[in-house]
C-alpha cells in the first residue's frame, strides 16, 4: 500500500487509547459501505479458496466454540 499519507498521521500517537480507537472507527466509517465498492486483494481469494478447497477435501474440522472459549479463558486467566 502505498500512502501519502505518514503512518501514523501527525498528532495521532499524541492522543489517548481512547481517543485513537474513536479516531479509527471514525475513518473506518468513511470508507465506502457498499461490498463491491471495496477491491478484494488477490491474496484474499486465494486464501478464501485454499480454505474451501481444504473443507471440500476434509470436511469440518476444528474446536467446538465451547472447549474454545474454556481454553481461551483459561489461558487469559493464567496471564
């Protein structure tokens, strides 16, 4: 991606958590809302066909969003 923008823009490490977070929704609000108006990168669509070719080939695979969650906090727990 190529910017002409600086990354971060001027004054953006200046603000709080906060008022960086709300500074990003903002801009993701301005980028456009209808689906085809945003180009999917190559490299999208390869991995989205890759994953459904893996799914075609052996099905569901993974863990049940339960055992998931209970891993998950586990591991937050243990900090």
């Amino acid at each position: 991606m190529s910017s002409k923008v600086p990354l971060p823009p001027p004054g953006f490490d200046e603000l709080s958590n906060d008022e960086q977070i709300e500074y990003i929704g903002q801009l993701w609000n301005c980028i456009p809302s209808q689906p085809e108006d945003a180009p999917v990168p190559d490299w999208h669509m390869e991995l989205v066909e890759e994953r459904l070719a893996r799914y075609e080939k052996d099905g569901m695979e993974g863990t049940p969003l339960e055992e998931f969650e209970k891993e998950l906090f586990e591991l937050l727990m243990k900090g």
